[in-house]
C-alpha cells in the first residue's frame, strides 16, 4: 500500500510569482485536503477534496485554488504569492468524507517566498 | 468559530519524569486527534479518540477524551529523550481544526 506523497520538497519563489503543488493520494483514498502550516504554528485548513469538486474551505482567498484528477492525486496552486505564504503544505487523503475517516498526511511541501 | 487550545505550549522537562498536555477544544465533536510531529517533518498520527471515555496507550504516551468536559488528555510517562517533538491535538471531520502545539524538549 502506497502512502500519500508531495512534490515538490523543497521550493522558493519570489513575490507576484506562481506555484503548483502536488499530492498523490493513498491508495483507494478519494478525498484530499489541504493545510498550510506557518513555522511554529499548527497546520490550517485550506480546502479538501472530493470526487474532483470542492467539499469544503477554510478562510483562504481566492489566489488559493485547487484541482483534483480522476485517479483522485490532487494540485494546490496559489497565484500572486506573498511572503506570507511562506509555509510547509500538508496534504492529507482519506477514503470517505461522508464517513468521516481519518486522514493521512503526506510528507509535505516546504514553500519558501522571498 | 471552532477552536482548539492546548497548554503548556512550551515544556521541557528531564527524563524520567511524567507530564499531561492538555487539549481544551470548543465544539460537540466525538473524535479527536493527536499527532507528534519533529521539526521540518510532517505529522505522525498517534491517536485517533472516538468517544466519550476513550483511553488509548501506546508505550509511554497515552491519551483519554472527555466530550463533555471538551477536554482531551495527553500523558507522558517516564519521559525518554526520544520523545522531544512537537505535539498537536485536533478535532473535526472533513476540517481538522488544531491546536497551536505543544513543544516538548526533554533533558538527560
């Protein structure tokens, strides 16, 4: 059984630029979900997931948007970055939103914006 | 707005010695999280709880929930360096919502 993986690992861009991140979700997971997490603060909630539409977001603006494709791997693409953007984004999978399932979280994304 | 606080956010303490993290959180929900995580690592899930009353143990940590008081427990037992990390609650379904971490250093 694969677990869920990101890439990039590591990334720097510079402010005004645009960035894609990448999530492949555990296998015979449907449902991602997103977290931003600023050094030295807990993982926030950006938006999750599910059979390729939107089910759910938390208070992050519109430059934040995201994709998910038929084989359920998921895209977070922030445009216009800002410096505080800077942050490790967490992707998570899990099988079910409906049922409430635990989420698994991959490795994540470190997104430094200078 | 939900939230979810911990305290101490900060604790370093010597081996051997046991201590509780504590996770007051604000909704109705039945299960909460708790993860570890080492710096500039992702989180390790370590506890998933999912009712009222529940204990979990897992080698020195172990974790209870009371939902009607909103509080979960984390309790280090004999605490072993290999412990150090940060520690952090969340609740929810579809939106996990967490705790600012509690940073856990301990001292031969």
């Amino acid at each position: 059984e694969t677990g869920v993986t990101q890439s990039p690992t590591h990334l720097i861009k510079t402010r005004g630029q645009q960035v894609t991140l990448r999530c492949s979700s555990q296998s015979g997971h449907n449902t991602v979900s997103w977290y931003q997490q600023a050094l030295g603060q807990g993982p926030q909630f950006i938006f999750q997931y599910y059979r390729e539409e939107e089910n759910g977001r938390g208070n992050f603006p519109p430059r934040f948007s995201g994709l998910q494709f038929p084989n359920y791997s998921s895209e977070l693409n922030v445009n216009a970055l800002e410096l505080d953007d800077s942050a490790l984004y967490l992707c998570a999978s899990s099988l079910n939103p409906q049922e409430r399932a635990e989420q698994f979280f991959g490795p994540g994304t470190r997104l430094t914006v200078l | 707005e939900l939230k979810v606080e911990q305290n101490p956010l900060f604790l370093s303490m010597q081996e051997g010695k046991n201590y509780t993290i504590y996770c007051n959180y604000s909704t109705t929900s039945d299960r909460l999280y708790w993860y570890r995580q080492d710096p500039g690592k992702s989180l390790e899930s370590l506890f998933v709880l999912l009712s009222n009353g529940a204990v979990k143990q897992e080698g020195r940590l172990m974790a209870s929930l009371d939902t009607k008081a909103r509080l979960s427990t984390l309790h280090i037992t004999a605490a072993v360096h290999d412990l150090s990390a940060t520690y952090f609650c969340a609740e929810g379904a579809q939106k996990l919502v967490f705790g600012q971490g509690t940073r856990l250093t301990i001292n031969p």
